[in-house]
C-alpha cells in the first residue's frame, strides 16, 4: 500500500478500500417498514441479521439501503462485517496518513458494471471465494458467496450456483437474461460453455457487457486483469 501511495499520491482526500467478498456479509430482507432514521432502523436490522451471522452482531458495522421487491413491497439491502475487521483494513490506511471514507465489498463495487436493463447473473471468482449475483434493473435479487476450491471442475461450479438461480426464477417467476462471468476459473472456455447450454442465455467476460464498453480500452484492460471492483468503484463514484 505504501509503494501505491507513492504512485498514486492520495493528497489527504479520503480513500475507498475495498475489501474481499469474505469480509462483507450481504443480505436482502424484506419489511413491512423500516424508520428513516438511521439511529431507529439500525436495531430493527441488527435484530433481523442476530441469527443470520455467526458472530456478535451489537460488535458490526452496518450498512443498508432500500429497493422494491416484485410484489411492490419494501426490501432492504444489508451489508454487515465485523467491526473489528474493518479497522484493521482502516488502520493500515491511517498508518499511511490517509483516512477511510468508503469500506465496500469487491463484488458490490463491481456490480456498476452491469447493464441495467433486465435481469443480470454475474458470477466472480476471487481466489477461492466465489461470488453469485442477480441483479434486475437497479434490485439487487440474489447474493450468495462462498468458498470454493480453487481447482473446481465446470459442472462443480454448476452445481454451486444454481441455487442462487434456482431461488430467482421462484421468486421472480422468469429466468435471467445474461450472464457475465469474471476472475480467474470462471472465464474458463469450459465453463462458459457449460453454463451457456444450462442457461440458454449469452454467457460473456464482464469486461464485455454493455456498461464496460462504455469505459476506455484501459479501464477494460484492468477489467481482464481481475481489477473489475476498481473500475466499477470509478463509476460509482463518478
């Protein structure tokens, strides 16, 4: 970090760190209500994710916003990680003399990346951690993430993902319209192959959708260099 400080100076602005996938849990509730206020709805989340996570949840950071759900009713999407985590990857940033605006998960930074018309399963590897989304316009539908063996054959990767397919075609009734595909393992030939014929829907490199097109040849170069949460970041950020 210090040798990218050096290329990058950071002039005191706060920093975004994203973080892996292992590091943030993702949630999506549903509610009859939630309050506004942050300091109202924060124990009516904590209290819903007690028996969702497998640690002490009053000791976690929480973040969360709102979305429609199919029948028109509220949804929230959560995102917890432990407190003592997040300093951690906060501390070696101040250690530097910078300061921590944004911690966000790699796989919630890449999703600016997506199209954002229909329905959209993007599938991330990140070492051993494979990431499952569905996304549907701007709706965050599905999030399942994992760990996996690094070596995972094509129809083990199947069988670990369609779950996660399977719950979005229950309950949304429809089947997804693409896929994107990205980190090592799942760009695989094999595999996009595989789940191509599953899914009867195009299977392409994330650095190929719509909204990636969009960006420089550079930023699709960082894209195929497993750099796609980054990028997606950028974007949000812009």
């Amino acid at each position: 970090l210090r040798r990218v400080f050096a290329r990058v100076p950071h002039h005191g602005a706060p920093v975004a760190v994203l973080v892996p996938d292992a590091v943030v849990r993702v949630f999506i509730l549903p509610f009859e209500s939630l309050p506004r206020r942050a300091e109202e709805a924060l124990p009516l989340l904590r209290w819903r994710l007690k028996k969702s996570v497998p640690f002490d949840v009053e000791e976690t950071v929480v973040s969360w916003m709102r979305q429609q759900g199919r029948d028109g009713k509220l949804e929230v999407m959560a995102a917890i990680a432990r407190q003592r985590i997040v300093r951690e990857y906060e501390q070696t940033v101040e250690s530097l003399g910078a300061s921590t605006g944004v911690v966000l998960g790699a796989t919630l930074a890449s999703l600016a990346l997506l199209e954002d018309r229909g329905s959209t399963l993007l599938i991330r590897m990140s070492g051993r951690t494979l990431t499952t989304v569905i996304v549907r316009g701007s709706n965050l539908c599905v999030y399942r993430s994992s760990e996996v063996s690094s070596s995972l054959a094509a129809h083990a990767m199947l069988d670990e993902i369609f779950p996660a397919i399977a719950y979005y075609q229950d309950t949304w009734g429809e089947s997804v319209d693409r896929a994107r595909v990205a980190g090592s393992g799942v760009r695989d030939e094999a595999f996009r192959i595989a789940l191509a014929d599953e899914l009867r829907v195009p299977v392409e490199a994330l650095a190929g959708s719509l909204t990636a097109g969009r960006v420089g040849s550079g930023a699709r170069e960082l894209i195929e260099q497993d750099l796609d949460a980054l990028v997606g970041w950028t974007m949000n950020d812009a």
